[in-house]
C-alpha cells in the first residue's frame, strides 16, 4: 500500500471539525485479485486508547472509489476522506485497508503514525 498524499484541513461538515483525505494506491504483483473489504481510520491518544473512528464499508466502496476489486498484475487507486471532531488533538492516525484476495484469504494492510500537525 501506499500513500500518494495525506491532506489535513477543516471539515466542510457542520456537525465536524477535522478532515483528513487520503491517495491511496494498491499494487498486485502476484497475479492473484482481491476485493476492497473495507477503508478504516482510527485516532489514537498517547497512550493507543481508540479516541475516534470512521470506516468506509464493503458497500460503499464502489461508490467512493469506483470499484472495490484489485484484479491480479494491476493498480488500484482511491481517495478518500474522513471527518472527525477532534481539533488540538495529540496522537496518531491508523489507516486499515482489508482485502481478501481471490481465494478469499485475508489481506490486512496498515499504517500508523503521528497525527500531522
């Protein structure tokens, strides 16, 4: 997995405070498909106490991202952005991606870090 870029501002929702939009990019090398299960972000305080959570599901995932399947020797891209209410918040970021691949194995991928300032 990797991230093409990780943007921070505020939140275009009334009842938010904090967006965070993510590039996301998958790569199949194997050969082997696999379907987008679900896109999760979590926020974490200093001491991993879950503070916050959002999660694009299985069946919105077509619809954010065009479609949910990484057919096998391809790319996959998508962008997509979470709100939340936090404002001076210090902690990290924990983005999910689960696939299973085509013989319905699972594949989590994630990557964590501090919260970008």
């Amino acid at each position: 997995m990797t991230i093409e870029g990780l943007e921070a501002g505020r939140s275009p929702q009334r009842n938010k405070l904090l967006r965070f939009t993510w590039d996301i990019r998958l790569t199949e090398t194997a050969g082997v498909g696999a379907r987008v299960n679900f896109i999760r972000q979590e926020i974490w305080n200093r001491d991993f106490d879950q503070y916050e959570r959002s999660e694009i599901g299985y069946d919105q995932v077509p619809e954010v991202c065009g479609t949910n399947e990484l057919v096998g020797s391809s790319e996959w891209r998508c962008e997509v952005s979470f709100d939340f209410n936090l404002s001076n918040f210090e902690g990290y970021l924990r983005l999910s991606v689960s696939l299973f691949d085509d013989n319905s194995h699972p594949i989590p991928l994630v990557l964590e870090g501090p919260l970008p300032e």
